[in-house]
C-alpha cells in the first residue's frame, strides 16, 4: 500500500515533470544580442502601448468600461461583428505623425496590438483574409506602414498578439470568456488553432524586419490547455533571437520567456489582485497603465488621469526597475485622441528636463516608499520626492556613504542626517526648493 502511494506520487511528480517541459522552452539560454535588447529595453523604459483594432469603431458603445472586449461585453454574435471591418476606413491616420509624437512624447518603443481577442489581424496575414489589408476599405498594412516609420525615426515596435481569440473556429473548446458570443463555433481542432497563431507570428517576424519583440496575453482564458509554447517561444526565438518575449499570464516568468510584465500594477503592490505571484529577479520588467479607464478608444470615458499621477507612475515604476508602457486607443479615423496627445506632450516636457533620472536608470537598493522613489545610474543616486510631506522625508533602510547631495534643479546643497536610531535617512526639503510634480535630489556616493 504504502509502496503505491510512493510509486503514485513519483508519478505524478514525473507528469508534473513532463508537462513543465512541455509547457514552455525549456532549457533556452538567450542569444547575447537578446541580452543586450534586455539592457536596452531597462534603458529605455518608456514606451506608448496602442490598442487598435476594429473595435475602435464602437467606442465603447457609449458605455464606461468597454472598448476592446465589446464582442464579448456586448454579446456580439459573431457574423455581425464581422461586418465591423467593412467599416474601418482610418483615412486620417499618419504614421509620421504618430512616431513623431512619440518621440517628442520620450517614448523609445512603441507595442501595438497586431491582434486582439477579436481574432481581427491589424496586418496583412496571408492565411486570414479577416486582416485589415483583405477585409477593409481602408485596404493598407497600418502595421507594416508604422514599422517602415519607426524604422526611419529609430524607434522599437513590439506586438501585442492575443492568443485568445474568440472568432477563429478552432478555438475551441472555448475558455473562460466569450461564451455568449453567438455564432462561434464549438467544434474544432485545437492544434489547428495553434498552427494558425504560430503560422502567424511567423508572418509578423518575417515580413517586418527585426522587431523589439511579442507581448502575449490571453493564456488566462484557458489555463489548462496545451499551448506548445515551448514550440512558440522557440520559433520567435528562432527567427529573430534577439526579440523579447513577455507573456501577461500573471504568473512568474516561463523558460523562453525574456521579461516579466505587470497590468496596471507597481511590480508587487498588486492592486489590480490580478498580478499576485512575485517580482522576477530574472527578467527586465514592464508595467502597463491606462491614460483613462480604457485600452482601446472609448468615446464617454473621460476619466483622464492627471500628468502628475503618470509621472509618479512612470517614477515609482523606474524606481522597481520597471519600464512604464503608456497606453492610448487610437479613434476610428486613424487620429490618436487629443487629450492624450496632450498629456503626452507634458510628460515629454517633464521627461526633456529630467529625464537624466528616468533613462538609463535601475532600480533603487530600496523599494519606493509612500514620499517617493529611488533609481540608480552608477554610483549616482535619484532621489525622487513625489510626496515631501511637512518639509522632510526618511528614506527608511538606506544607509549609504555618500559624497554628495545636491538639489537637481539648482544645485544647491541638501541637508541630510542620520536619524538617531533608525537605519534611515532623513532629508530636508525646503518649501521653495519643492517642485510641482517631483524634486529630484541627485546623490552621488562614494
Ligand atoms: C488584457 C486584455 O484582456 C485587455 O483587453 C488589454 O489588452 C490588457 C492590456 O490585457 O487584460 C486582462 C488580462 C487578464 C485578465 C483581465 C484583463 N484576467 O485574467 O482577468
């Protein structure tokens, strides 16, 4: 009895074993081109995330909370969302245009959804004709148009590609989501469905050059099938070794995976209750964020967040050692939204003056803190007040022999003391030395 107990266990730990390997690339060691992309991407930490898709043309249906799940929110069956593209005709869009804001934006990369849940391809695929080259009377390759830009202008494009979809036919059985869609079909191949996604991203990694990398997400609609990412990762890596792979799974980063991304979450804080697993020490790390509510365009939601909120983001991300991906939903008609365009420009003027303490930074020795955060370029130290409280802040666990303290903006010298009794320090910040979105102290240590 007791022998077979054991002899089960082995078993099921051999299962386990298998399935792991199974799973994901198991055993990948990253080209060093991929590694010198993984310092490039800390680096550069900032980057505008684009959901854009057929979607966009419903804006959201009037409704707060919906944009690019209208599909499953809405219960559109699925022959009646097909006659979306019919509509999609984004004669005003301008990839100059784009790329240039966001190089003044201070954006360095831009991740763009190539598909979303819809099914709907943002790009001319060969083995679908629900692409917006085939099915659209706009009729052009948007994707491959803002990469031939981003290439001009020096910057990155990265993919967004959901694995979920809730329009190919043999995805199938169904996950968690869309399942009152009417219409969708309920028998099919599975593995003919990850032929198809595979056949795909082959398409994205052959047809556009050499792009910053894949931004999965969708693998949360069905935990327990067999995605053969082992067999994906690797033909990314394959094609292009020096792509990132990142996968919004919320979980801790699989092997193939090449950083670890966090929705709408400060790495750890998981505010969301979404990202409850730990940090990678392993892997860059990205969290997104929403301008307003929305990822795609929602046309009543004007819940803007304030440039002030997104700069404490982006800071607070930096100090984790996080990259910041700012989203916008693009508008029908190709024009991303002015008031997004606005909060872009702010921040890019912030950005021109400090971004000294932004790029090129890693995160501090310790974790932000309610006043604020840390990040580090060598043996230089940003200390970022967001919040400098009654006129001084203690930066609780640091204790660092340091040469200098000087205010960023003027120079000027910075008091600084020991608390008694504590491990922290304790710096005084002078009312009129205090600066509207963030004062910025630059330490150099010894
Ligand atoms: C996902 C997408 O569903 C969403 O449309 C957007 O693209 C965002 C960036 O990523 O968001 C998720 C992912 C997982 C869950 C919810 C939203 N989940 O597990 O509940």
């Amino acid at each position: 009895m007791k022998t077979k107990t054991f002899s089960t266990a082995i078993t099921s730990l051999l299962m386990l074993c298998l399935s792991f390997s199974l799973f994901a690339q198991e055993g990948y060691v990253p080209t060093q081109e991929n590694l010198d992309n993984r310092e490039w991407f800390q680096d550069n930490k900032y980057g505008l995330f684009v959901h854009w898709g057929v979607y966009s043309i419903m804006g959201g249906g009037g409704d707060q909370g919906i944009a690019e799940w209208i599909m499953s929110q809405k219960n559109i069956p699925l022959q009646q969302y097909e006659k979306l593209p019919g509509f999609f005709n984004p004669t005003q869009f301008d990839a100059k245009e784009w790329v240039s804001m966001v190089k003044k934006a201070g954006m360095k990369y831009i991740t763009i959804t190539s598909k979303h849940h819809d099914g709907f391809a943002m790009y001319d695929s060969k083995v679908s004709d629900y692409n917006i080259v085939d099915a659209t009377p706009y009729g052009q390759d948007v994707i491959g148009l803002l990469k031939e830009e981003c290439d001009r202008q020096g910057i990155k494009l990265f993919f967004y590609h959901s694995q979920l979809d809730w329009h190919h036919p043999d995805y199938v059985p169904q996950g968690r989501t869309g399942n009152d869609i009417e219409g969708r079909s309920t028998e099919g191949d599975w593995d003919k469905y990850i032929d198809y996604m595979n056949t795909q991203l082959t398409e994205l990694l052959t047809q556009y050059g050499e792009i910053g990398g894949i931004w999965f997400d969708g693998m949360w609609d069905k935990p327990d099938a067999d995605w053969r990412l082992a067999e994906t990762y690797s033909l990314i890596h394959k094609h292009q070794p020096g792509a990132l792979i990142g996968s919004n799974h919320h979980k801790m980063p699989y092997p193939g995976e090449d950083f670890m991304m966090f929705e709408r979450d400060l790495p750890g804080e998981n505010s969301m209750g979404f990202n409850n697993t730990g940090v990678s020490t392993e892997v860059p790390l990205e969290m997104c964020e929403t301008m307003n509510g929305s990822w795609g365009f929602n046309l009543v939601d004007q819940n803007y967040k304030s440039v002030e909120t997104l700069v404490h983001t982006m800071v607070r991300s930096a100090g984790y050692g996080a990259n910041f991906l700012l989203n916008t939903g693009p508008m029908p008609n190709g024009k991303i939204q002015p008031e997004n365009v606005d909060t872009l420009m702010a921040i890019g003027q912030w950005l021109e003056t400090y971004g000294e303490a932004v790029y090129g930074t890693r995160g501090g020795a310790v974790k932000p803190q309610e006043w604020g955060a840390l990040t580090q370029k060598g043996d230089v130290v940003y200390v970022h007040v967001l919040d400098p409280g009654e006129g001084s802040i203690e930066i609780e666990g640091y204790l660092p022999k340091i040469k200098s303290a000087l205010f960023f903006d003027d120079g000027s010298k910075v008091d600084i003391k020991v608390k008694k009794g504590t491990s922290g320090l304790v710096l005084t910040i002078p009312p009129e030395k205090v600066k509207a979105i963030d004062t910025i102290i630059k330490l150099t240590l010894r």
